[in-house]
C-alpha cells in the first residue's frame, strides 16, 4: 500500500537525524552508515460480511550502523516515534519484536503490527 509506505517514510524522515538513509524494501548498495530499511513482510485483510473493513500489516525496520551506539540511539528514536502513531490512516503501530546482530555491521531489527483503516 503505497499511501502506508509514504507516510512511514514521513514519520522515519521527521524522527531520526539528518544524514540518516531511509530505504523502502532493500538499502541501496553504496548506502552510507547509518541508515534504516522499512519493509512490509505480511498484509492481512480483516473482512467481514460487508466486505474489507481494514488491514493488518506486518512491517520490519532493519537499522543498520558501524557503530554501536548510533545504531542503538536509532532504535530508541524508531521505538519512541513508531509506538502507538496514529493517523487518518493508520489506526495503530504495534512494536511486538525485534532483535540485534552484527555481520560487519551492527544491526537492530525492529517488528511492528500496523492497522490500517479504510475509507
């Protein structure tokens, strides 16, 4: 849903610091450090007998830094800028996981539950 991803895209560019990449989808391959990459993993319709009432969409936010510490500072200001949003089209933004590695580069893995309205 493309008006789904504009305005994540929105809010990601509002909350975190300048110079910091966002990328729907995949991060391109001469990205810089740091920078974050939104993707929706799922897309459930919630149906009833009058038809598509809403969704429930499933979005990851892979956060991507050479340092441990920007990559950490990042998360926190996804978590306290994604929790609980809410707009005209999304009517709620759920963390319910996430996780952390490192492969060259540290990496935070946020999970979100969205509910979307339709009109």
């Amino acid at each position: 849903m493309q008006r789904v991803n504009k305005e994540i895209y929105k809010v990601l560019e509002a909350i975190l610091p300048n110079k910091t990449g966002i990328y729907p989808a995949f991060g391109s391959e001469d990205a810089k450090y740091p920078f974050v990459v939104y993707n929706c993993d799922a897309l459930v319709p919630d149906r009833s007998k009058d038809g598509i009432e809403g969704f429930k969409m499933e979005y990851s936010i892979d956060i991507y830094s050479d340092k441990f510490d920007t990559s950490d500072t990042i998360e926190d200001l996804i978590i306290e800028g994604l929790e609980g949003y809410t707009s005209h089209t999304i009517s709620d933004f759920l963390l319910v996981g996430g996780s952390s590695s490192f492969d060259g580069s540290f990496r935070h893995t946020l999970n979100f539950e969205v509910e979307i309205n339709v009109e």
